[in-house]
C-alpha cells in the first residue's frame, strides 16, 4: 500500500477553508463593484456577460485560468515521467492554437452578432430550433465531461494524497463554487479566475524553482545528468531516452490533444461568454497574448517536476523508496505529489493541494456560468417563457448553477465507479466533442451551409467517430471496455474522423441542397433588457429611437452574393446599415428592438469607426492565427523530431527559456490586470475611503 502524503485533516480543511474563503471575497467584491463601480450581477447582462465591459488584462486572466486545468500542471508532470521531455512541448503546442483561433472567431462575432450571449443562441437564430437542439446536446455533452473529468482528476488526486473518500472530495469541490457563481455571475468567475491565476503561477514557479535548485537534483546541470543515468527504456523513443523530442507516444498524445482541447474551446459556450464580454479592443489582443503565455506552464513546470521524477525515483530520498510509482498512480497525476513530498517536505505538498483546488474550481465556474446560460437562455427563454422578465431570467441562471453543481458532483462520482480516469477522458472526449466544431465554424464563417447542414453533419460525425473508436479498439484488443477504449491509436483515428467528417457531411449537404444567409439575420439578437449600465462598450452605441427608423443608406444584397472565404464575408458585415452613434436613452424609454423590424431596417449598434476597428482586429487575428499555427506546431517541435538526445548544452538552454516563459506569462496575466483596470481599482478605493470618513 502505498504511503499516504498527507492527512485526511489537511484535504477537508483545505477544500472547505478555501470555499469559505473564496465565497467571502466574492460576496465583498460583489458590493463593491454594484456600490463604486455601477456593476450590478442582479441584470442579466452583468451575470452573464458582464455587461460586455472586460477590459484586456482581466479577460486575459480569465481565459489563461480556463486552461490552466491541472492538466497542464500536475498531468503533464506525469506525462512526462512516462515518455519524456518531448511531452511537455507536444502538450503545449496543443493549447496555444485553438485559442488563436477564437481571438478569429470571437473578433467575427463582434461584428456579426454583438449582442448574443450564447454560441447556441447564434445557432438558433441562422437554422432554428432543431440544430438549436443538436447543439444544445453537443455543448452540455462536452462541458459535462470536460468538466466532470476534471473534478473526477481532482477527487483522485485529493484522495491519492490525503486518503480522504473520492466521493467527499467529488461532493465538497464543486459545493463552494457553487455559491459564489451563483451570486457573482460571470464577472465572479473573472475575478476569481485572477485569484486563482495569480495563487497557482507564483505556486508552480516556486515548485520549479525549488526543486530544480533542490541538492538532490543539483540544479539543470544536475538534473541532466541524473536522468541521463538512469536505466530507464521508453518504447517508441529514440534509442528509449528521455531526453529526446523522437517521442511516437508523444507524439500521438499531443494529436489528440489538440483536437480535444479545439473541442473544449469551441463547443464550450464559457469560452464564447469570455469572448462576449470583454470589450471590443480587447478580445483578440486578450486571446493573443494568452496564446503565447499558456506554453509555459506544461514547458516549464512538466519538464522539471517530471523529469526529477525519473531522477530520484530508485534513491533513498524517494518517498516511497523502495516502492516506485504504478502506472495506475501516473495516470492519476501522482507523480508531481510524490517529487515534492520527497524534496520540498509536506508544506510543499499541503501548497499542491491548494493549487488542486484553485485550478478545478476556475474549471467548474466557468462551466456552471456556460451550463446555466444555456438552461436560462437557450432552454427557458426560448422554450418556456419567451417573455420571461430579467428578474425572472437570472432566478433561472441561478437555479442553473446550483443544478449544474449538483450533476457534476454526481457525474465525477459516477465515472469513479465505472473505473474512469483522466487518461481514458483525455481519449474519449475529442470524439464525442469535436463533430460540432465545423458546424460551429461555418456558422459564423460560411453563409451557404444550410439548416440540413449544421443538423445532420455533426451527427453523422459523431456517429462516424464513435464507430471507429470501437471498431479499432476491437479490432487491436480484442474487447471493448475500459482499459482497452484508451489506447492511443484507436483514439486518435477516432478524433480525427469526428473532427473532419462533419466538414465533408456539411460541404456536401449544403452543395446539394443549396442556400445562402443573410447575416443581417444575426442583427436581430438583442440586450436581454435595455437598462442603462456604465461602463459598457457597447453602452455608446445603442442606437436611439429616431435612429432606428432611418431609412436604408445603402441597400445590400447579401442573398445574391456569397463566398466561401472568411475576408470577403467580413467584408459583408460592412454593408449593413449602421446606426449613428449616439448617447443611450433613459431608462424606461422603450427602444423599437432589431427582433420587431423589417429585415432592410435592421441595423447595426457600431458605428461606421467601430467596425473599420473591428475589421483591422480581424485581419490581425487571421494572420496571427496562421503564424501561431506555423511556430507551434509546424516550425518548432516537427524539425527536432529527429534521431537526436538532448545534449547537456542544448538541455540547459531549454529548460532557462521555460522559466523564462513562465515568469513572462506571471507579468501578462498579474501584473499587466492590474495595470490595465488601474482606474477602476483607483476609484473603487477612493469610494471606500470616503465612505470610510463619512463614518468617522
């Protein structure tokens, strides 16, 4: 039996201290943001998109924290100890693209769909109610696995370390988040996304740090040569070193996790929701620089804890020594657990238990935030009541996130008795997952693929996909159960036909049943409620009542003009009839909406500047996208894909340009928020201060 690393002491106090710590400075921030800052979470607007007012460096923040699951901390450690140091770039590279991609696709629903709230809103606005349905079913199939695997990881590793039950820790992980999603909305999840951001990056530097400079490991030069030494033989590597990029495990690893990691950014709607609510200059630069920054944390922390690992493992200063880890223990991200309880001590290891909760937490709020948008939005007020107050819409989003909590909680239980783990959730969910991304992409991108398109290819996808995950887990097993439906190969042949089918089903559908869409169609979604809220960017560009009836400046004829490429669609975008720019109107006066006009009066809330703006990000995002595509997956790992071994020299450079990564990803999403919302942290403390006086 293997040791245990801590108390069962330690995993409740943390979970529940942190939950009840966590609930306490939303609810203060909160009052702030209603009482200074005129943010009120009781609008719907604010719970779910934040009154689209996020600013660059806290929407960066949130979205670093939405990929920094520990997956890219604790599982790429392990991953590493199993086939080396290509797998911490292969892991990289497959985080960095897809949110590349959605800097494009988000900048493109600034221009197309301003006001919408939800990926699933802009689906039933183009093809209706049942693609509505389709969709509606691949998000919630995709958010629930996405994020019960995670608290499924989470509970494995809690009771790895402390002995404490995995159905406590299921239960007690996501009970916190609920409470404090529930009542801050999605600006809660921003703000505590920073937190957790801020807590686990300084955690894992320290980590690093520590144990890279550790006299067990005796610093780059040490850890070479340690691992070096070792007696190790990875299959598939070259000559089985570790210390080699020639890694074919690695290698497929990565494949499936770029098109895992395309569908958890895709099909989940709280990465849509991020995109929605920051503000027009922020999203593709926020995306961006996030691109670039997320590198560092499987990079940096993947290759030291990792490879250390392997360094200690068969000495006396191991903590388990003689004993050394079982693969059932690797795959439940034992192996960072273990390298710090033997060099750091249990103050280290008590530091990882934070860093467990903090990065499954900022997973679970984002979900709750997407599932509830779509019971509230897409279920309730479409289905329901369409005529459903505010009021009575964010009663409903709340409900979503307590119901939302329960499930998941029940879920990851579940899945622990079906015998599941992250490595078998890593290989099954691109397959159920990614038949709605092209779908998803043409939706926004390409105005011929039809109804019948986006209904049927993501089925058939999906169909497609499952098919030959179990027919070549068959046919290479022998069986089909769990341990044999998370083998690589039938994984990653699985991901790839669910992913690039439905493209071909969509292409051929809609060609031979051809129609085109009209994109002012999208216009017609609109605010939930027009109520004055400041510090909206969209807040100036309301059009006023006099501006809703202009006659057409410029007709368009977007029906008889169509085509395939993203530029001359955008360039579309440019022929719909634009309001002035103008102060909103006082609340109550009631605002003719785009969903009760004609479509030839339907206008767009920017301005002629504000969309020239937005067409500029555009074709940035696009060329960046290409660029980033290129470095990470073409230009950099592919050509040290060789018969190669790290030499001492080239291993030193490798690991400094890691940390040096890391502590560049701290200054862009610490330090740069702090910077880049300096005024509204100035103000909200000279409101406090005065107040403060007036009480004296």
């Amino acid at each position: 039996m293997a040791a245990q690393l801590l108390t069962q002491a330690d995993g409740y106090g943390i979970i529940v201290g942190l939950s009840v710590l966590f609930c306490l400075i939303i609810i203060a921030a909160v009052r702030i943001q209603r009482r200074y800052l005129s943010e009120d979470s009781d609008q719907s607007e604010m719970f779910m998109v934040a009154n689209r007012s996020v600013g660059t460096g806290l929407t960066a923040s949130a979205v670093f924290s939405s990929w920094m699951w520990i997956n890219e901390s604790v599982f790429s450690a392990a991953y590493t100890y199993k086939w080396g140091v290509a797998l911490p770039i292969w892991w990289a590279s497959g985080l960095s693209f897809q949110i590349a991609l959605m800097a494009v696709l988000g900048i493109v629903a600034k221009l197309r769909v301003p006001y919408a709230h939800t990926s699933l809103e802009i689906i039933k606005m183009r093809y209706g109610k049942y693609a509505h349905w389709v969709f509606i079913l691949l998000n919630l199939i995709n958010n629930i696995f996405g994020c019960g695997s995670m608290i499924l990881a989470g509970s494995q590793l809690v009771t790895g370390m402390t002995g404490m039950h995995v159905v406590a820790a299921a239960i007690l992980i996501p009970a916190g988040v609920v409470t404090y999603t529930a009542v801050g909305g999605l600006k809660a999840t921003f703000l505590t996304d920073f937190l957790h951001t801020t807590i686990a990056l300084i955690l894992l530097i320290y980590f690093s740090l520590a144990v890279l400079t550790n006299e067990h490991i005796g610093g780059i030069s040490g850890l070479y040569e340690k691992v070096k030494a070792t007696d190790d033989f990875i299959p598939g590597n070259y000559e089985g070193s570790l210390l080699t990029m020639k890694s074919r495990s690695s290698l497929m690893f990565g494949l499936v996790l770029k098109f895992g990691n395309l569908a958890l950014v895709l099909m989940d709607t709280a990465f849509w929701q991020k995109s929605f609510a920051s503000e027009v200059h922020s999203t593709v630069p926020a995306y961006a620089l996030v691109s670039v920054v997320i590198l560092a944390i499987p990079w940096c922390t993947g290759t030291i804890i990792g490879l250390s690992a392997r360094a200690i493992e068969k000495t006396p200063i191991w903590f388990d020594y003689p004993n050394t880890l079982t693969l059932k223990q690797v795959n439940s991200g034992l192996v960072m657990p273990y390298v710090l309880r033997s060099l750091l001590g249990t103050g280290a290891t008590t530091g990882l238990l934070v860093l467990i909760f903090m990065a499954i937490t900022s997973t679970v709020s984002s979900s709750m935030i997407a599932v509830s948008s779509i019971i509230s939005l897409d279920f309730f007020r479409t289905y329901i009541d369409p005529r459903a107050s505010d009021r009575k819409t964010l009663q409903v989003s709340h409900w979503g996130v307590v119901f939302h909590g329960c499930f998941m909680a029940g879920f990851a239980i579940m899945l622990e008795y079906a015998g599941a783990t992250n490595n078998w959730s890593t290989y099954f969910r691109p397959i159920v997952a990614c038949p709605g991304i092209m779908p998803m992409i043409l939706t926004l991108l390409w105005s011929r693929q039809t109804k019948l398109a986006a209904i049927l290819s993501p089925i058939l996808g999906l169909s497609s996909g499952v098919a030959t995950w179990l027919s070549l887990s068959w046919r290479w097993s022998g069986s089909i159960n769990i341990q044999t439906t998370q083998d690589q190969v039938p994984g990653l042949y699985a991901a790839i036909v669910s992913f690039f089918s439905p493209a071909l089903y969509s292409v051929i559908i809609s060609l031979a049943w051809p129609s085109c869409f009209d994109w002012r169609e999208f216009l017609r979604i609109d605010l939930i409620e027009d109520k004055s809220q400041p510090n909206s960017s969209l807040q100036s560009r309301l059009p006023s009542s006099e501006a809703v009836n202009e006659t057409v400046k410029a007709g368009t004829n977007l029906e008889k003009k169509s085509n395939l490429t993203t530029e001359t669609d955008s360039e579309k975008g440019s022929n719909f009839k634009r309001g002035e720019e103008s102060s909103p109107p006082p609340s109550p006066t009631i605002v003719k909406t785009n969903a009760a006009i004609p479509l030839d009066e339907v206008m767009h809330p920017f301005d002629d500047q504000t969309i020239r703006h937005i067409k500029k990000w555009f074709k940035i995002a696009s060329i960046y996208f290409v660029v980033n595509v290129l470095v990470t997956i073409v230009l950099w790992p592919l050509p040290l894909y060789r018969d190669y071994i790290f030499t001492k020299t080239f291993f030193g450079g490798w690991i400094t340009m890691a940390i040096i990564w890391h502590f560049g990803a701290m200054f862009a999403v610490i330090l740069y928020p702090f910077w880049d919302r300096r005024h509204e942290i100035a103000r909200a403390v000279r409101g406090i201060v005065n107040d403060l006086k007036k009480r004296r």
